[in-house]
C-alpha cells in the first residue's frame, strides 16, 4: 500500500527524470500543485510550475543530450530531496 510519501517522492523522481532530466515540461502540470514552489528558484524564470517548465526548456536548449542520475531519493512530510 503506497503512503503519502510514496505518492510525494514518485511526484519528486518525475519532476527530475521527466520534466528536469528529458525536458518533459507537461508533466510539471500533472504532477505539481499551483501553490507550488520551487525551493531555490532559478533567477530570470517565473515562480512556480512556469519557471520550472521555463528553466527546463533553456537548459535543453543550451545542453541537448543532458543526462540525469538520481542515487538518492529521500522525503519526510512536507520535506523530499534527491542527490
């Protein structure tokens, strides 16, 4: 039986693997609240989902064939990092 926690680290893996890692920008909307914001936000991009989906496309623009590896994915509630 999945946990919140599960649903919320499966949501953090996705945004790095899908929207960060293969410039997936769609799946920023299905997975990411409108209240959401960016921890460290990226300087010159809109807040929020905008400026993640924004961020992503400059940076898959500027390094085609970008690869991402997650060795640790860690959350407590309200709280998820990935290394």
């Amino acid at each position: 039986m999945e946990t919140v926690l599960d649903d919320t680290l499966s949501a953090v893996r996705r945004l790095f693997t899908d929207v960060f890692a293969r410039g997936k920008t769609k799946v920023a909307d299905d997975i990411l609240t409108e209240d959401f914001r960016f921890q460290y936000p990226f300087p010159g991009f809109s807040p929020g989902i905008e400026g993640i989906k924004e961020f992503s496309q400059v940076f898959h623009g500027a390094f085609p064939g970008f690869e991402l590896k997650i060795t640790d994915l860690f959350g407590s509630s309200g709280y998820n990092d990935a290394k």
